[in-house]
C-alpha cells in the first residue's frame, strides 16, 4: 500500500530538485548499476567520489570502480583473507566499503530514510532540516546525502568520536552537535535529539538510522545481493555458504541477512558488540573503542529472531590488530608469514569496526569448526581514512611499535582468537534480547507495545517491511518523472 502523498510539500520537493538537477537512483539501479543510463555513466567520468554532485547519488553502490575520480561501475568490491592472516581453513570474505563516497556504505543506509520522506512529501526541502542521530559514519552519510539532495542537515555524534570525522562534517556545512562520551553512549544522543526537537518543533526531521526501516531496507536490497553475487562469483563445487558475522552497530547492515536467509536458509548469523558493552550478551553496559557500533540497546529495526548467535569483540585486541595492519613492523610480521605484499598493502581498506568484524568472522569460523568448503561474508564498512589520528594516539598510549608488538599481535591475538564471550542462541535467549527493546523504544521513545509484539510474534512482519522496496522504486520512478531531468539522459 502506498503512503499518503503530502502533494504541497512534493511540489517544493520537485521544484528544489529541478533547481539543483537532482535525479534519484532507484534501488534496482543501485544494485545493478548496469541499468543507470549511459549519459549519466559518461558524466561521471568528470567527477570525483567524494565530490558534492547530485549525479553521485548514482555511486551509492558496491560496484563503483575503485579509483578517487572518474571511475566508472564494475565487479563488486571485495577482499578474501587467507589461512596466514586467519588461521582458520574457512574462507572469510568481506566486501569493502572505502569506495563508496565519504569512503563509507553509510551513504546507502542513509539514502532510504531520507529518500522516502522525500518523494512522498513527508520533507520539505525549503524549510526542515535533516536531522542525523549517529556515533559517527551514518551523520557523515546523512549530511552528504542530504547535500546531494538538496536538503540542510544536522549531525548529532559522540564528542569521543575522531576528529577527523568533526573536520569533514563541518566541511559539509552541517550543524554539529558533540554530546558527551563515546561509542557507547547512545542515550545521551537521544537526549540531544529531544532538546533539539522542543526548541524546533517541525522545523527539524528526526532520521534515526536505529529505528528508520529505510537503514536496513538499503541492505536486503543492496548489500544482501552483493553478497550472494560474489559467493556465485567464488564458490567452488563444494562450498557452502555458512555464516555472516556483523557488528550490530545500528542493526542497518545486518538487514542483508533477512535477504540471505531466503536464498541460504541453513546459513548462520551473528551480531557482534565490543566486550566492553555486553549488552546483547551479557545485558551489560560500558563504554568502548570501537567506533561505528553503538550500544547500551537493541536497534527497532534489528530482528532478532533471524540471529544464531551473539559474539563479543574485545576493543584491546581490536586496536592492538589496528596497529599490526597498520604499521611498518607489522607488514614485516605478515610478510614473514607469507601474506602476500599485495593484500598487506590494502589492509588499510579495514577500518576500526571492520576490523572488529573481521575478528568476529575468524571467532565464528573457530567456533562451528569451519573447513576449507565453509565461506564466511563480513563488510567492510569503511577505511582507516577516518582513523589515522588514533594510530598517532596508540603510538603515544603503548609507544613505538616495535618486532616484538608485531609478533605478539599476530601470534597471540590474531591467530589465537578464541571462541570465547561467545552465546549460540536459543528461543529464549532470542526473545530476551528482543524484550530489551522496550526500555528503550516504548518507554522513551513512543513506538507501540503492539508493534514491539508483531515483531516478535507476527511471521509477516518482516516481509511485509522488506517487500517496501520495489513500491519504493515505483515512487522514485515517479517522481523523476514529474522533474522531468532524466529525459536528458535516456
């Protein structure tokens, strides 16, 4: 069924959009950019990835080529770690998320949200503006996307994140708001976004990637078929495809699942958190240093009922991993174990969280004793681009990194990664982690005990919310027309 279009505002909307010669992606392009008109392809090739041009709304893919300017679409982006970065027989893969713009997928999961206010009249361009809930890449997405679209926008993020993800907000030209603490503290996010609401009432439009449909909804339209293209891409006669491990973060990405599950129903999942914020685990607290996974709740848009397993990183061995990516001595470390100079020279295209979900990926392998026919798929989601200040931290925290760092790093917390901290789950376990839900969504935040319940107890709930995606692509097919800006195109 299709929402109720607010004609008024859509008349703004199309008119901004003429104004800025803003032209919308479907999500069918998105997935197979073959489909993009060739005149909009040509363009491009006179345009960086990161530069703020509407027609790099067409680049919210995994396909774009891997260069800074110009590139064109291909292959889908994606790394494959062997038994000497591992140690386990599995086959991990991860797709990489540094050739997107902003160097981050968070563009995609952006894209939903926003898009769908925006052609349904549900934003007014001219007079609300975006506002981006984060801990930090989903804003840095948020504030790019609204740019491309036109619309103004407002970051909200923990003032522990890097500095280098401040200094590119600003550079966007979005309003910032650093609220107290790090990765972990969520809530103190939320209490900006209610202050920020009562001084501004309508004129702001909350875009809370841990309960907007659209997050996730990118990923089970995206993401998921990526995946499932390079596993047909690389399987061999007798692999399977096992597991996916993601940190839960906003539960976005892990929305890829609820699609893998209908091509792969055997397959396993697991939600990942840092040790230090055991929420899903342990319903703990703390806070942590592995940026791009919020904590201390479950996401509204995370269906738990289609995880098998939660897992907790441990931040220390995260960051120590970091600095044996990412270091002279370190590359001498996996140089000596036969790692080849060519994927230790793209190992910087693992940011924090990617590396977290690397970790997690070689737990699992170890835990459900994977073997050489056993592919694992992870993400990606961004680069060390955002991270270069904490290398410079951790040198001043543990000093230079020396040979023996190096050894210890790859012998001892790399290759001995254990499958500890670790909960395969049950019914009951699952329903449990789901209930935490309602601390944080019908007491504060005003979602309904009866949706809290449909998303537990309602078999279609799910589809229902993921079969959106092609009423979506009608709409933006629509409304392209009535802008009439494609036509130059075709």
């Amino acid at each position: 069924m299709k929402e109720k279009i607010n004609e008024k505002v859509l008349k703004k909307t199309i008119e901004r959009c003429k104004e800025k010669n803003i032209i919308i992606p479907t999500y069918k392009q998105m997935r197979n950019p073959e489909l993009i008109p060739e005149k909009i392809r040509e363009e491009l090739k006179n345009i960086g990835l990161w530069d703020l041009n509407s027609l790099n709304l067409f680049r919210i893919t995994w396909k774009n080529e891997a260069v800074r300017f110009g590139g064109d679409f291909g292959g889908i982006n994606y790394l494959e770690f062997p038994k000497e970065i591992t140690g386990v027989n599995a086959r991990i893969i991860m797709l990489i998320g540094k050739f997107f713009p902003t160097g981050a997928h968070k563009v995609g999961a952006t894209f939903g949200p926003l898009v769908e206010k925006l052609i349904t009249g549900h934003f007014d361009p001219t007079s609300q503006k975006a506002l981006w809930p984060s801990t930090g890449n989903y804003c840095r997405g948020g504030a790019y996307d609204s740019y491309l679209l036109g619309c103004d926008s407002i970051a909200v993020l923990p003032e522990g994140m890097s500095s280098e993800r401040f200094e590119w907000l600003h550079k966007v030209g979005a309003e910032v708001f650093a609220t107290p603490g790090c990765e972990s503290n969520v809530k103190e996010i939320y209490d900006k976004v209610k202050e920020l609401k009562a001084e501004r009432g309508d004129k702001i439009v909350n875009l809370n990637q841990f309960s907007e449909i659209g997050n996730s909804l990118w990923h089970y339209a995206v993401t998921g078929p990526a995946m499932e293209e390079v596993y047909n891409l690389e399987k061999t006669d007798n692999n399977r495809f096992s597991a996916v491990f993601l940190t839960q973060g906003s539960a976005g990405t892990l929305g890829c699942t609820d699609y893998l599950r209908t091509k792969f129903p055997l397959m396993k999942v697991c939600a990942g958190e840092a040790l230090q914020c055991p929420t899903l685990l342990y319903n703990g607290y703390g806070g942590h240093r592995i940026e791009g996974i919020g904590d201390k709740h479950v996401p509204w848009i995370h269906n738990i009922r289609n995880m098998d397993m939660v897992a907790g990183i441990d931040d220390e061995v995260n960051m120590r991993l970091m600095r044996l990516f990412n270091e002279k001595e370190g590359h001498k470390k996996l140089i000596e174990n036969e790692v080849d100079p060519e994927l230790i020279a793209k190992l910087d295209l693992l940011g924090i969280s990617s590396i977290a979900n690397l970790m997690g990926a070689i737990k699992m392998a170890k835990y459900y004793e994977m073997n050489k026919d056993d592919v694992v798929f992870t993400v990606a989601t961004d680069s060390m681009e955002m991270y270069k200040s904490r290398i410079i931290e951790e040198n001043e925290r543990l000093g230079e990194y020396t040979k023996t760092s190096a050894a210890v790093d790859y012998e001892g917390r790399l290759h001995g990664l254990t499958i500890d901290h670790m909960l395969e789950l049950n019914y009951y376990d699952k329903k449990r982690i789901h209930n935490l839900k309602y601390f944080t969504w019908i007491e504060q935040q005003g979602k309904t005990l009866e949706e809290l319940n449909a998303q537990w107890y309602d078999e279609n709930y799910w589809t229902d919310q993921y079969s959106k995606v092609d009423l979506w692509d009608e709409e933006i097919n629509e409304f392209n027309e009535k802008t009439g800006l494609l036509k130059k195109y075709l």
